[in-house]
C-alpha cells in the first residue's frame, strides 16, 4: 500500500495492526511528522517530500492507496489545470491513483467534506469520463467511537474500488444500553485511569535524532509525553467550576472572560470537562488548551475536600484516546507532537477499515470474515 499525506501514520499503524498490508511508499511534506512516521514504520520508503515533486515513474504498482488529502481546492479539479494551487494536492492524491492502479483507495476528511461541493466533484470523477472512472465509490460517516475508539469523532470515508463496490464498514460498538450484541463505547476511564494524575514535568526529554539528514527532536517514547502544563491561578479556579460534561456555562459570573460573558450560546464545548462514562469528543491539535474544546481531565469531585485533577489533558493521555498504541513513537516538539496527534487518524478506526477491505483485496466471493476483537476489549 502507498499512504499519501500519512502525518506521523495512524493510518498505516491501524493498516499494519490488521496484519497482511505492507507499506511501500509515504508520503508527508511536514518534517516532524515524516520523522515520527519513519520512527515508526521505516525511513527507507518514506518520503519527506511535496507530493508534486515525485514523477510518475517513481509511484509503484499497488494493491491499497490509502491517505486523507486536504479539501481545500478542490472545487476546480474539474478544470483539470495542474497549475492551479487550489487543487494541487487533491489532484496529486488522483494522479497517485492512476498511475499505481490500485485495486482500492481510502480516503478520510472531516465530517463536513460530505455536504461540500468538492465532495460532488469527486462523485463526478468516478462517471464515465472522468479521471476515476474506473472506480465505484462508496461513501459516508463514521463515528470512531463505534469501531472501539475512545472518541466521538465523525469522519468522512470514501472507498473507492475497481474490483466491485466495497461497502463501508458495520460499527462493532455502541453507545451504552443501545444494542446488547454489541460491546458497548470505550471511555475515557477505559483508557486514562491508572496514568499519573499529576505530570512529572512540563518539557520532554532533551533529545535529537536525524531523520532524511536532519536534527529532529525524538524519539519520545509515548510516557515521555505525559507533560503538563502551568496554569494561572485565574484558570486554575475556572477548572475547578467545571464538572463532568460542563463547560464555560458553569462559571460564575466574576470568572467569565469578556468574550464568554457576551456570546450566550454556541461554543458549548469551550472549558469543557470529560466525562468518565463516555469517550471524548474529538481531539483536536490544541488539546492542551481548555479554551479550545472540552479538555479538561474527567476527575472531579465537588465536595470542598473532594479529589478532582484540574488541569488538561496531557500527549500521551490524548494519543491514547486517539488510540495510539503505547509502543508509538514520537518526534517533534511540544507543539509540533501535538498537531500530529490532533491531525491522525486514530489507529484504531483505520484497523477496523483494513480488516474490512480484507477479503476484498483477497479476492474472497463470499465477502464474509470474522470481526476481530477490537485491542481494548481484549
């Protein structure tokens, strides 16, 4: 399989959980993400590169492309002008598709790709005529959490096939009480209880490694990761307003910013707190920042004497809820670690659409396999 715009590969880390998927080919433009990917799965057929400069003759011949390019742009693919930069990367992603003639390609965007007028534009291409013409597309949402992702993130999927349409994956879990034949949501307790409630530091290790000839920041073990922060004593008093499942509507008065005081709906998520009975909303690149999303740390207890952890979730903490095996390895900056994480395909949904394409791929007539059992109900 190639993997296009593979960030620091959770897409491959799921792919290659699912056992049978070789990657032969990535490719990431960002530095610190190509490092972490190469730490991971190998340097040698990484490349650290813009997608446009790599010619024809060097895309090999593949079963699986697999890769999440941006949506920016594309609403003038139709154009097919090369030249033009708003649909440069998109037409990158389809030129890989011709030229190593997969069986399958995967695509994941956000949630909203759907409903977007690029969203059409790809249909289009798989109709007679068009650059995918060859393929049948099969599309729509997935929420991670139903695949054993401890995290309500809804994504866009695409199959696309030239071996006969490919269905997207059934959901192998449920939101709790709903189907009984199902195991239920995993949680944030599922995958945070039992990590230091209180970080160690607020730095990484002072650490380098060279990676396609130059000094990146690495490799961090997932536990190094697990780096706090220094609060004001200001946010330290807005987190303790905040229980399970709350956010900025539970402060009082003299604690409300400006902005918050003002606007009285939306952001609802905004110094969120988690819940421990259920996954987390999604994780975005700035999880380490309440103000940006409910990202505080699912302990609380109200009682003046009560035990609650007021601060926001750490790395390691949020690469777990992304799903992210303990084994991975990291490099890059704070912040730069931070972005791949929000940025990823939690590994764990990725595994889920492997398993599924693999009897496809295989040839297998009657379609059928067994589920495997999802790695945290094992």
């Amino acid at each position: 399989m190639i993997d296009l715009f593979a960030g620091c590969g959770g897409m491959t880390s799921g792919f290659m959980a699912a056992k049978g998927f070789k990657p032969v080919m990535s490719v990431e433009f960002d530095l610190h993400a190509a490092a972490t990917y190469a730490a991971n799965f190998g340097e040698s057929h990484t490349c650290h590169a813009d997608i446009a400069s790599i010619p024809n003759e060097e895309i090999p011949q593949v079963d699986l492309i697999i890769g999440g390019p941006p949506c920016q742009g594309f609403s003038n693919l139709g154009s097919r002008n090369v030249n033009d930069p708003r649909n440069k990367l998109w037409k990158e992603y389809i030129r890989f598709v011709r030229h190593a003639t997969p069986k399958v390609f995967v695509i994941e965007n956000v949630d909203r790709f759907f409903s977007s007028s690029e969203f059409a534009l790809l249909q289009a291409e798989a109709q007679p005529g068009g650059l995918l013409e060859n393929y049948e597309l099969s599309s729509g949402f997935l929420l991670a959490a139903d695949f054993g992702v401890p995290q309500r993130r809804k994504r866009t999927i695409v199959i696309g096939s030239r071996i006969g349409r490919i269905p997207l994956p059934a959901s192998t879990h449920a939101r709790p009480g709903t189907l009984d034949v199902m195991p239920a949501w995993h949680t944030t307790h599922d995958v945070l209880s039992g990590l230091p409630e209180t970080p160690a530091t607020t730095e990484l290790p002072a650490s380098s490694v060279e990676f396609f000839g130059k000094d990146v920041p690495g490799i961090f073990k997932s536990s190094d990761l697990h780096i706090g922060r220094n609060p004001t004593p200001l946010s330290l008093e807005r987190y303790r307003h905040i229980p399970p499942g709350g956010g900025r509507f539970d402060l009082p008065d003299h604690l409300l910013s400006r902005c918050w005081r003002e606007k009285k709906s939306g952001t609802t998520d905004v110094m969120g707190r988690m819940r421990w009975d259920m996954p987390s909303l999604t994780i975005r690149t700035e999880f380490f920042k309440p103000e940006k999303g409910q990202y505080l740390h699912p302990q609380w207890e109200q009682n003046s004497d009560g035990h609650s952890v007021d601060r926001p979730i750490t790395h390691w903490e949020a690469a777990r809820l992304q799903s992210f095996p303990d084994d991975f390895q990291w490099c890059g900056t704070k912040l730069q670690i931070a972005k791949q994480i929000g940025n990823a395909v939690p590994p764990m949904l990725a595994e889920a659409i492997a398993r599924h394409l693999k009897p496809y791929l295989r040839g297998n007539s009657q379609r059928t396999h067994k589920t495997a059992t999802c790695r945290l109900c094992r």
